[in-house]
C-alpha cells in the first residue's frame, strides 16, 4: 500500500464508517481502500482550500440540535439565530446559503416534532427515555504488533448521526436523517455497522483527521440490551425504525453482512474512474484516470476551491439558476414535490430504452413491440395522455433505433460512465451518455431526448444541449477512443407523431465543431467555477425546482408568475438530463 503512486504514510489503522460497508458499483476500490486507511496521504500534498458556502447540508442542522439538545435553546430561540445569520451560522463551518438556513430550520422544527412524538410513545409503550449524547460512539480493537492480511494492526469503526441513552445505558438510540422521506429500509451491511458500534462502542472524544488512536480497544464497555436505528425525514417529519435488537443479534449481524463488506473495501484492488476522483488521495498516480489539460481552455478562479466535479447537467443548471444548482445539486435539498408529467414521461422513454438496449446478444428495436398504454400506466404511473405520448415516441425510436442492424461483435455501452480530469483546473469532468457503441471501428456517443417541441433552429445543436458540446470536447481529447477523427456524436431527438422525430449528428473531427464546443463549456463552466455566492435567478425553471420553498425570490416568482396551463407550457423536465450525469 505504501508503494502505491501517489500515496505516502503509513497504513496500519483501518478507520471504517457504515457508508463505506454501503454497496456501490460506481466506487473505485483504490479510493476506498485509501480512504479506510486515514493515515495515508497523496503525495505530493493537495492543499486545503476553504469552501465559499457550506456544503455538508446536515452542517447547520447538527449545530442548531446542539443548542436544543445540550444548551437548552428553544427552538424559536433558534429559529430566530438562523434568521438572523449573515455567514457560518453559530460560527461553524462555511457561510450558509439564505435558503440552505430556511432549510434547516424546517427541518429543525420537524425532527424535534418527530423526536418528541417518538420519546412519548416511548415511554407509554414502558421503555426507558433516552437523552442526547454529546461524544459519539466508536469501536475500537486492541493495536497488535503483527499486521493482519490487509496490513492492519488496528480497527477503528465509527458511527454518524444523532446518538441518544438511556440514563442507565440499557438502551441506546441512533437517529439518521434523510432529505426527503424518511428511509424505509438500508443495505444490511450498512446497518450491521452500524448495529456493532451502537452495541459495543464506547463515546470518543473527536480528534483530527490523521490523529493515531489510542492502543487500547473498546470491548470491555458494557453493552446495552437494546439498540434501535431510526430514519428520519427532513422533509415531512416521518420516521421509520430500521432496527430494534439486543447485542447478540448485533454481533451476529456484523459478523454476516458488515465483515465481509468492510473485508472487500479494504483490500479492493484496481481503479474506477469516476465521482470517487473527486476527493481521490491516489489521483496525483493514478494512470487510469485520463488528463485532459485545457479542455476548455478555462481559467483557474480567483478564490482557489479543493477538487471538484462538473457535468453537462452542472453548467446547464447552474447558467438556470446557480442557487438552484448549489441547493438542488450539491446539497440536495428536497421539498418532496413532484415532477411534471413531461419529465415522468422523458424518465419511462429512457428506462424502457435502457433496459432494451442492454440485453445480450445485441439486438436493434425495429421489430421489438411496443408495450401498450395499459403496460405503459401500469408501469411508470402516467396519465393517459402521457402514456399515449411515451408510446408514440417509442414507435419513432424504432425506425432511428442506431443498434438497427448492428453487427453481433461491435461494443455498446448504456449508460456508461466518461471521466476525464482537467489538471489546470482541478476539475473532474464527468459525463454519462445514453449509449455508446462501435460501427467499423468508430466510436459513437449516442443521446436521446423526448420533447413536446420540435428542435429549435435559432440555436446550434451544441448549445441547445451541452451534454453533445461535452462528447465532442471529450472525443477530441481521447477521452473516449484514441481517433477522434473516427468518432461520431449525435442526438435523436424524439416526439409523438409520425415524422416528427429527428436524428442528428456532430463530427467531432471537424475543427469548427471543436471550436464552438469549446466556446459552450467555457461560457458554462467558467461562471460555475468562479461563482462564490450562488445568488437565485428567477425565471420559469421556479416551478419545478425542488428548493423553491425555500427561497424566497423564487416563491415570489412562482406567486406573480402562475405556471400556465398546456404541455407547451411546462418548464424544462428535472429528468431531461438523468440525475447522475
């Protein structure tokens, strides 16, 4: 581990949280297996540069329920200091978005009514109240002086979330909060790591992030007889009890699910470009990870910012409005509403063309059968007309399908992930097209789009959707295949109706199609990369932004602006780009 390019330091501790234990086939074992090793630095050292707003969108939740929890503050003591902060809020952190503040302290209002509900149900049911605790939980081994087969002398499993006990310590309680709704359910895994810190951890002073623990374990705390996990949402106050056992059940739990997890993200081998580069200690050596320098040709910001990420669906919502980017995006802020039919619509389209486009043998769809509206309703939850309109695009696709004829050997990719790292800028790019497949030897990044309107001819194609500018910037590079030359972008833009749809390409190989890609991004990425403040810009995307409640201009926009009625009229769909690209 120590000989791994990039890295430095020493890796006998292994530092486990449940998240790591969380099944995920989009991680790249080397990252987490760095990460697990808290005293492994990148080599040579990434500076640490401050955020200009806060990120972590627990942050100022966790501070304000320490004033309710440990200081004694009234919730509207509270709510009044959230009001009134300009800045890091009780001076913790980064600064606060306005909205990030109305956020939390509707949240605060709902997980103190869900907690009070549930403490009173409590102790009418005959268990023991429990009372916040102020040190979390850890589970610690002894240090040995043999290292294990991963190279291990110690473990040390920590635990997040709100932690309540019962003053005699029979019972302890974890609280885990979610955006939206509460979490009916989490990976077993998760929840076996979670269950054996609960039963068997010990509270723990906090300590930096590379301080060496102590040698001596946590097995002889006393455990309690009874260990619960509760979810609860931010959004609507509902809480779901995900577990409720003694420490045996505990014990074995871990043992079955947690161990053989956490045993697998030790010792992963091999690299998985992707989101994991972002906050990557192996990134300086890692070869798998393609640079693209001055992909753009974009300019370094002024206030210096730690690595991060950008997609097409970054720029695109960000040129929307930027606080709806920082909100919806970064934070993920969730006000539980719901999407329009047209984005429902746009979402069942490309499930169903996923799903047909991944079977094996490959297979074109010209003679697959379309299902009917009563497969369609049953399937997605669309209304009639919705449904009519899904179908009708799908019978377009058939005719435009590319995999139409394709030989059995060529390649083809759905959903696949394009990372790409921009040096100058410390930029992980990251795209994810709909298909991308062979002909011939030429590489094709396919993107398919279902709209009520018919393609706009004011505008290029590469403005109109960015996500095409990106293919072409990333193909030019090598990204993708080592000919660009060989390569082809192209969109199927499709509609109900026969003849309406459309399918279109962009030769990546021509220098005025570099060109002007080049002139979208940097006109996107740039205001994106230099922005501090992420000031709300109101406009018709107000309707289905899922942070309006709150933000205030945007409320006043929706109020003095109501959504006119008719499929012409609705807003861009929040699904018109998948979430993940």
């Amino acid at each position: 581990m120590q000989n791994l390019p990039g890295i430095t330091g020493q890796d006998w501790l292994i530092r486990a949280s449940p998240r790591m234990a969380r099944p995920d086939a989009a991680a790249c074992p080397t990252h987490q297996r760095t990460t697990m090793r808290p005293l492994l630095v990148a080599e040579p050292p990434v500076p640490s540069h401050p955020t200009p707003r806060e990120e972590f969108p627990f942050g100022p939740l966790f501070t304000a329920l320490d004033l309710w929890e440990h200081d004694g503050w009234s919730v509207e003591r509270i709510r009044e200091e959230l009001r009134n902060t300009r800045g890091p809020f009780r001076g913790w952190g980064a600064p606060v978005h306005p909205a990030h503040l109305a956020w939390t302290a509707h949240a605060l209002e709902r997980y103190v009514t869900a907690r009070t509900r549930e403490q009173a149900a409590a102790v009418e049911a005959g268990l023991s109240p429990t009372v916040p605790v102020k040190q979390p939980w850890t589970w610690r081994t002894e240090r040995t002086d043999i290292p294990d087969p991963r190279g291990a002398r110690q473990y040390e499993h920590t635990l997040w979330g709100r932690m309540y006990a019962s003053t005699d310590g029979t019972v302890r309680d974890l609280w885990l909060p979610s955006m939206g709704r509460a979490k009916t359910e989490r990976p077993d895994a998760e929840l076996a790591a979670v269950a054996q810190v609960m039963a068997y951890g010990a509270p723990t002073p906090r300590r930096k992030a590379r301080a060496i623990p102590p040698a001596t374990g946590t097995d002889g705390t006393r455990p309690p007889g009874l260990i619960r996990v509760f979810d609860v949402g931010c959004a609507d106050g509902s809480v779901e009890r995900l577990l409720h056992e003694g420490p045996v059940e505990a014990k074995q739990r871990f043992t079955d699910h947690a161990v053989p997890a956490f045993r697998a993200a030790a010792a992963g081998t091999g690299t998985q470009p992707g989101e994991s580069c972002v906050g990557c200690k192996a990134t300086a050596g890692c070869t798998d990870l393609k640079r693209t320098p001055r992909l753009w040709e974009g300019r370094p910001p002024a206030l210096a910012r730690k690595r991060r990420s950008v997609s097409a669906w970054d720029l695109r919502l960000h040129a929307e409005c930027p606080a709806q980017y920082h909100l919806v995006r970064r934070l993920h802020l969730n006000d539980l509403s719901t999407e329009d039919q047209g984005a429902q619509r746009g979402r069942a389209v490309d499930k169903w063309l996923d799903e047909q486009h991944a079977e094996r043998p490959v297979q074109g769809c010209r003679d697959r059968k379309i299902p009917d509206l009563v497969e369609i309703r049953a399937r997605t939850g669309l209304d009639d007309v919705s449904a009519r309109e899904a179908a009708g695009m799908l019978a377009e696709h058939r005719l435009l399908c590319p995999l139409n004829g394709l030989d059995a050997g060529e390649q083809v990719l759905v959903q696949h992930r394009v990372t790409a790292y921009v040096p100058e800028l410390d930029v992980v790019v990251l795209a994810k097209p709909d298909l991308v497949y062979t002909h011939r030897g030429r590489w094709i990044w396919h993107e398919t789009k279902t709209s009520g309107r018919p393609l706009w001819e004011r505008q290029s194609l590469l403005r109109t959707y960015p996500q095409l500018a990106l293919g072409v910037l990333l193909f030019h590079a090598g990204a993708l295949g080592d000919s660009p030359r060989r390569s082809w972008v192209e969109l199927e833009h499709l509609r109900e109706g026969h003849g309406e749809s459309r399918l279109e390409p962009v030769d990546p190989g021509r220098a005025e199609n570099v060109d002007e890609a080049r002139s979208v991004i940097a006109d996107l990425a740039q205001p994106l990369l230099d922005d501090t403040a992420y000031e709300p810009r109101t406009g018709r995307h107000c309707h289905g932004c899922q942070a309006r409640t709150w933000c205030r201009p945007g409320t006043a926009y929706v109020t003095d602006h109501p959504r006119p009625e008719g499929p012409d009229a609705q807003t861009p769909p929040r699904g018109d780009i998948p979430a993940h690209d």
